[in-house]
C-alpha cells in the first residue's frame, strides 16, 4: 500500500492508513509528501473540511483561512490520527451528568432537572435550571440559556457550561448570588451526548451527532435549527439540495462535517432545545464552542446587520473588557457563512445571543489551561447577565417592533 508523509518538526511522520484517501486529494507533487501549501490550497478548497468550524473567512476574493499556523498544524495531527486519549480532567457525559444530580440534590430548592428527550443511542438530553425558588412560576423572570457542546470534539466547552452552575451555587461571590434572584437560568452542558462520548472514546476528531443514515453517521447539530418564521436561515433560496458544493454554510453530503440533517430540527438534541426555548419563554442565549477566542453575534448566513447591532457590538465589548480583551468581538459571518445555527435560529425567534468561541485548540492541554477557560466563559456570561439585568439586552417582552431585516 501507499504511503504517505508530512513534515512535522522537520522530521518525516507517516500519514495514518485510515487518512490515505485525503493524503491522495493532497498530493499535488505527486511526491508522497504533504508540504504545507498543498496541505493550506487543499483546507482552503475543500469542502468537507474536519477542521471546519470557524477558522475561515470571507473576504472580498473568497475564503481564506485565518490562524493558518493552528489549522495547519491541525490537520497534520489529524492526518496522522495521533491517539490522544481523553485527560482525566475533562468529565465524560455520566461525570457530567452525575454532577448535575448532586447539584440538584443538595440545593433542592434551587436547581431542579428536566429530561428534554433521548439521542439516537439513548442517552438523555438534560438541561439544569436553576432559580433562587424553584417552585416559582417560570417565565416570570428574565432567563437565559447557555448550552455546550454542540460539537462533540469541543470538550472544554461542556465544562466551561456546568462551570457556571456550579459557581452560581457554590461561590461566595455575590454578584453571582444576586443573579439568582433576578433570572432564571437554564444550562445544558452537552448538548450532544452521544457525540461526545464518541469523541472521548473513540475519535477525538468527531464534531456530529451519532445519527445513523443509509450511507454514512452524524448531523452537525449547529446546521440543523429551523424555523419556520423563516426558512432560509436553514437553506439559502438558491441552494439545490443534494448539491454538495454550493451549500451555503452547511452540506447536504452525510459525509459531510457540516451536514445539515434529511431537513431542518431532524434530530433530537435540536427538537429538544427549540422546544424548551419555546415552552419556557427563553429570554436570551450564550453557546458556547471552541475555538478562536471570539464573541461572535448574529447573523451567521448575511452580512447584513441585525436591528440590534449596535448593542451587540456594546454589550460584547464589555464582555471582551471582563477577559483584559484576549477575546474579539464579530459578526458571526466574517469567519465563514453558516446556515442552519443556533444564533440566526434564536435571533429570528427574538432571542438576544452570542456564540463564544474559547480558548485556542479543541483539546485543552492541562487542567490549568481549562481552569483559566471556564473562568474565561464565567467572567464574560456575568457581564451578560448584569446586562440582562440592566435592560441594556433586550428580550422579548419588550419587542414590540420587531422586523425580519432579510
Ligand atoms: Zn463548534
């Protein structure tokens, strides 16, 4: 069989026998070994990108990759599969959900559970609330949802999500006390269990759902939201389906990273989380995924501008300020057009959100590098939330003119 090498650290390393039909597509040389333009021309062109999410950026001649350095250096690991086993650090999905238990457990009268349905492989989706009384009314107080996840490799992402509930609960900081009189709020760490676990245990590169389909698995659960307020935040009016291509911000191949799901709100995790927004009366939103130390706001498929841009814009400044402005802030868009995602979905809906986009690799090295994450995502949702607070973000009950902009 072939074989195929790319230089890394100025030594020759073999390409993985799994990888060989990408190191193929690679080899323009036709000399067996990947150099780091045919590796660049190859992740710029291709559109079934395993390192898809957000490191390109549209500019005016197309795509082009932004933190190059990174993304290349990426690929060269995927391209050798090398075997990173899960750190002991990050808790896999039943250490996350156990956690939730105990929480629930003991501040009964703050946290309570809900079991919002079950994955493809049976595994609960499970969102926290947490209120300073649980036994009041829901939908009376401002609330907002912060989930994880959606991207099974993303793994400090779930941990940043049940951070906050656990700091909200057990901290002495009294910002964070007060919130709890003021909001409702609901997290879901992992929004994709199954995903999640798959990526823990078997693949660390897997990014979808588990869905099994006739000829290939997994949904990029970030490409699936519809709504039918306004259908082409899921498909773009001039996108054919089945064209594998021209599919704006998302791919109707199952082989695909970025598929897009048979049709939109498919699949479990996404029915699971449109309908608690909807029944719940959900304020506002934070998703959090990784990587490129952004804040990113709506919208995610236009350059056009939202009718809240300019608190966008402020609100996520201010969070940037919380975290000494390692982070910047940007419309989602100029990384790379999305359809079907979760801030066009929740922002069509009303629902004021941005996607945090932390650290500055999937897989946090050291407990010491996800430690300063999540107090990273927790500095910057407490600005949110003063601000939800404030009336500064708005929410739904105050939308008394709200007009589609596209
Ligand atoms: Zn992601």
């Amino acid at each position: 069989m072939d074989k195929y090498y790319l230089t890394i650290n100025n030594k020759l390393q073999e390409v993985s026998s799994k990888r060989l039909d990408y190191a193929k597509k690679i080899d323009k040389n036709n000399d067996h070994i990947l150099d780091d333009n045919e590796i660049t021309d190859f992740l710029i062109k291709n559109d079934d990108l395993k390192l898809s999410d957000l490191k390109l950026r549209m500019t005016k001649d197309g795509l082009e990759i932004i933190n190059k350095h990174n993304i290349v250096n990426d690929f060269k690991e995927y391209l050798q599969d090398i075997d990173i086993k899960a750190p002991t650090f990050i808790r896999d999905y039943n250490q996350i959900i156990n956690k939730m238990k105990e929480l629930e457990q003991k501040y009964p009268d703050k946290v309570k559970l809900e079991y919002l349905g079950k994955t493809f492989e049976g595994r609960d989706i499970v969102v926290m609330r947490i209120s300073k009384n649980i036994n009041d009314e829901e939908g009376k107080k401002k609330s907002i949802l912060i989930t994880g996840l959606h991207h099974a490799r993303e793994w400090a992402t779930g941990e940043s999500a049940l951070n906050i509930a656990e700091k909200l609960l057990e901290s002495n900081d009294n910002a964070l006390n007060n919130y709890l009189n003021d909001l409702d709020i609901y997290i879901l760490p992992v929004v994709n269990p199954d995903g999640y676990e798959y990526s823990l245990k078997q693949d660390r590169w897997w990014r979808k759902n588990r869905t099994k389909f006739e000829k290939g698995i997994g949904v990029d659960l970030n490409r699936n939201y519809f709504t039918p307020k306004d259908p082409t935040l899921y498909r773009q009016p001039n996108d054919k389906p089945d064209s594998t291509w021209d599919d704006y911000g998302a791919s109707d191949s199952v082989y695909s990273d970025t598929y897009r799901g048979p049709y939109g709100n498919s699949e479990p995790e996404i029915k699971a989380i449109t309908k608690l927004v909807n029944s719940k009366h959900i304020d506002t939103v934070i998703d959090i995924h990784s990587y490129s130390n952004a804040i990113l706001y709506p919208w995610g498929h236009t350059t056009e501008p939202t009718q809240w841009d300019a608190i966008y814009k402020e609100v996520g400044q201010e969070m940037a300020k919380a975290v000494n402005n390692k982070y910047y802030v940007e419309q989602s868009v100029s990384m790379y057009p999305t359809t079907g995602s979760s801030e066009d979905y929740h922002h069509v809906e009303g629902r004021f959100n941005y996607t945090l986009e932390i650290g500055n690799s999937f897989y946090p090295k050291s407990k010491e590098e996800l430690e300063m994450l999540k107090n990273e995502v927790l500095a910057m949702t407490k600005v949110f939330m003063k601000n939800l607070i404030n009336n500064k973000i708005p929410t739904q009950k105050f939308i008394t003119t709200y007009q589609n902009t596209h």
